[in-house]
C-alpha cells in the first residue's frame, strides 16, 4: 500500500466550510459493531481490504470516551464525543440531539433524503430523533433459528441493498452486529470471532456492489466501528483493544493507499455534511476528513 503522510487543513472544529457538493453525490456508511481492524487484517477480509486499498485509512483509539455502543453511535452520527452529548451507556431516549442534531436531521434540514438500516434497535432511537428525523427508518427483525447473527445481518444488508435500488437516498446509515455478538459470546481471541468478520465482510461486499452498480453518481463510501473487544470479550473500558476504531473512505476526494491518524468515528457526521454540500455546525468536535491535504511521503 501506498503510504502518504496528511496535513490538516484546519485543526479546529467547525473552521471548515463544506463547499457545494458535485452533481449526483452520495454517501454510504456503514457501521461494523464490535470490529477490529487488526482482525480484519487477519482474516484477509477482502471486500474491506479493497475499500482500503482504493482510500483512506486512520486507526486511532477512542480515549478517553467510553467503549460502548451507544455513546459512540451517538458520537457517529452526531460529530460530537460522550462529554458533549451525555450518553454514557446503552439506553437512552432522543433527548439529547435536541442539542446535538443528528446528521440525517442536518440533511434532511438542507433538503437531502436519509435512511438508516440497521441489526440494533436503538440506531432507530438515533435516526428518529429531531425535526425532522431520517426519511426512512427499518430496524431488522431477529431472524428465528440464528445463533451467530449471521442471518439477521443478512436480512440486514438486504434491506440497505432494497434502499439503494431505485431512487436511493443521498445519505444512508447501515449497521450490522453479528461481529460485537460473537465478541460478547466468544471474545477477539476466538475463531468465532474470526469467522464473524469474515461473515460480515461479506455483507459489505454486497451492499459496496449495489452502490457500484447505480450509474451517473459519485458515492463515498465510509466504514467505522464503534469499539473493539477484549480477547475474552466485553468491552466499556479504557484498554487498547475495548477503544481500537478506524475509519475506511473511499470515493472522490480520497485518494488511493493513504493511510492517517487523526480521524476516529466522531469525523463521520462533519465529512458526510461536507460531502453533501452541507454546512458543518459550528461547535463539533469532529471535522470533515476532505479538510486534509495530501503529499507523498
């Protein structure tokens, strides 16, 4: 892989102005519960390894911000860390993106179609918060006879494919939950887990291939986790494995091979606002991963 080294436009949040986003822009995130890059890398999980390859890599770590899920999905899809928006553990309301809107709120604001699919329930208490909240909302049945979560992602990333057929949105969220099952049941170190990432690749790969496949538009594809897991499962503290993240963009703007360490899950709002020609609040603690500039190392 081609390594290059990244300077940072701006260092403050907000200080970045999106500029109008090019005919036919899109974005795609998906989010892989529980993930860890060096597994992903293990596995040789080759549909995320080529996103790799055609973009951006960061691998960072989410200290000091609490390694629970929802915390940092609220920090995903808000540009703000736990310290801001006050969500210290799994269950919560929409009370606090009242004060924090969410990036389907913000876009939906600008006149962008949203949608969120998703394997967890409480994407949907995410997604469905503000005025206005995501255009489309689908929370995915667990699927009977599932011991891994295998098939229930499945149902899953066909849901998003059955959003990216037709008139797709400019901005769909997609979350996926079998790899953070099996840390939970199994831990990192375990062959479950191992297999769950490759599971999981698997679904990326289809759901990349449905936005590949619509023509006369410019997709950006964004890939984030939302903690790690420790060998023997769990996570929510402040370890090196429970607070691993990364990010993977790939699309116009991102050039192949660079790899970069400054940008971690609370980026993902900020670069889908600027992406989409959005102006980026003022105020976050994220900021738009187009707001680097590249130079050979």
């Amino acid at each position: 892989m081609r390594a290059t080294t990244l300077v940072a436009a701006s260092l403050v949040p907000g200080a970045y102005t999106a500029t109008a986003a090019p005919a036919g822009a899109k974005v795609l995130v998906i989010g892989l519960d529980g993930a860890m890059y060096n597994k992903i890398r293990e596995v040789r999980a080759p549909n995320l390894l080529r996103l790799v390859a055609a973009g951006t890599l960061s691998q960072t770590s989410l200290v000091p911000h609490i390694s629970l899920s929802g915390p940092s999905w609220a920090t995903a899809l808000t540009g703000v860390w736990d310290r801001k928006h006050g969500i210290t553990h799994n269950d919560f309301d929409a009370a606090p993106f009242d004060r924090y809107p969410t990036v389907f709120t913000l876009l939906e604001r600008a006149g962008r179609r949203t949608a969120a699919v998703a394997t967890w329930s409480k994407i949907a208490t995410i997604a469905g918060s503000g005025t206005p909240p995501a255009g489309r909302i689908v929370t995915t049945a667990p699927v009977p006879d599932d011991p891994d979560e295998a098939k229930t992602d499945a149902a899953t990333a066909d849901a998003a494919i059955a959003a990216l057929t037709g008139d797709a949105p400019d901005f769909l969220f997609v979350h996926l939950d079998q790899v953070d099952f099996a840390g939970h049941r199994h831990g990192a170190a375990s062959r479950a887990y191992l297999d769950a990432t490759t599971r999981v690749d698997r679904e990326v790969g289809r759901i990349v291939a449905a936005v590949d496949a619509r023509a006369g538009e410019r997709w950006t594809v964004l890939v984030t986790t939302d903690h790690g897991h420790l060998p023997k499962g769990g996570h929510g503290g402040q370890t090196r494995d429970e607070t691993a993240t990364f990010v993977i963009a790939r699309g116009p703007g991102f050039d192949p091979g660079v790899t970069d360490a400054h940008y971690a899950l609370v980026d993902i709002t900020p670069t889908a606002l600027d992406l989409l020609g959005v102006p980026i609040p003022r105020g976050l603690d994220g900021g738009s991963m187009r707001a680097v500039r590249f130079a050979p190392r």
